[in-house]
C-alpha cells in the first residue's frame, strides 16, 4: 500500500531514531506555539471587534468557528475534577497503547507517549499552558468562560500538587491566570 517508512526502518538501523524522536517533538512544540499564537491572535481580534467596532471578515467567522471546534473538543479539561480525570486516564491510556505499538515495532517511542518516562502531572501541565488556557481565555473575550476558566484552574492546581517535588517550585511560578478583566 501506501505505507510510508524512514530510512531507519528500511535499513533495520536505529541510528535514524533521534532524528525522528526530535522531529516529532519539534512538531509538537510547533503545534503548541500555533495553537497559543492562534488563540493570541483570536483573543487581540475579538478586543478589537468589541472595544473598536471593526468588521468581522468571513476569514474572522472561519477562524472562530474552528477556534470553537477545538475549544469543543479539549473541553473536557475544563469540566471540573471527576469528569476531567476521566478523560484524562482514557487519553493517557491511548497515548500509552500507542507508545507501546511504537516500541513494538520498534520505532522510536514519542516521548508523551512513553510510559516508563511520562509524567502525566507535567503533560497535562504543559497542555493547560500552551493549548488549553490560551483557548479560554482568547473565547472569554467572545463569551463567558468564567466557570470553564475556574474549573481549568481547580485543575491546574490539582496537576501541580501531584508533580514530583524537583518540578513542583517550577510550576508554581507560572500558574495561569485567574480570570481575563471583561469591560
């Protein structure tokens, strides 16, 4: 079929891994970037079709509606604790089912997805940060978030209380922010 490999693979090398486990995290973190970007952008936009009475473009529509589409999809961080863990461990549990068919086949593990090395407390850290809490707060300006916002704070605090010590002072220092002021 259509079945793409790396050089690695076709070779029986490993030699090729780091390069793929790199470029996977790249592509990660290049996606977190866009997604707080975007939701920097959308969050500027919507202050400015308020507050300046702009005309929203029917790219401005498109951009806020796959902005809500996203915000549907992650929305279970925000639902408060019982239903979040929930979705948390079905989450965690795919990413380690993946990583294990990763080391199975044996292809370099995408580090979120390896069980012997993840800490979930920091990934969910991590996805709070850069893709979740910039969503929210960028459709606070739009809508009301408070109650999500709140919620995805409880979490937030939640996440940090159960990092490893080391990692602990390190997150405190970033906590999100409360509430986005509305006018």
């Amino acid at each position: 079929g259509g079945e793409r490999r790396g050089s690695h693979e076709r070779s029986g090398s490993r030699e090729g891994s780091r390069e793929t486990s790199g470029s996977r995290e790249g592509v990660a973190s290049s996606y977190q970037r866009r997604k707080k970007s975007c939701a920097a952008y959308v969050g500027s936009r919507l202050t400015a079709w308020r507050f300046a009475d702009l005309p929203i473009t029917p790219n401005d529509k498109l951009l806020i509606l796959k902005m809500l589409l996203k915000v549907a999809d992650i929305s279970n961080v925000s639902k408060g604790s019982e239903y979040t863990l929930k979705w948390t461990d079905r989450v965690v549990t795919e990413f380690f089912n993946q990583g294990d068919l990763e080391a199975q086949l044996h292809l370099p593990v995408t580090p979120f997805m390896n069980r012997s090395t993840a800490c979930i407390p920091k990934q969910q850290l991590g996805f709070y940060k850069f893709v979740a809490q910039p969503m929210f707060e960028a459709l606070d300006k739009l809508i009301d978030m408070s109650a999500p916002l709140v919620n995805l704070n409880a979490m937030h605090a939640y996440w940090t209380a159960r990092l490893p010590t080391e990692e602990h002072a390190l997150i405190t220092s970033a906590q999100p922010h409360s509430r986005s002021s509305r006018a």
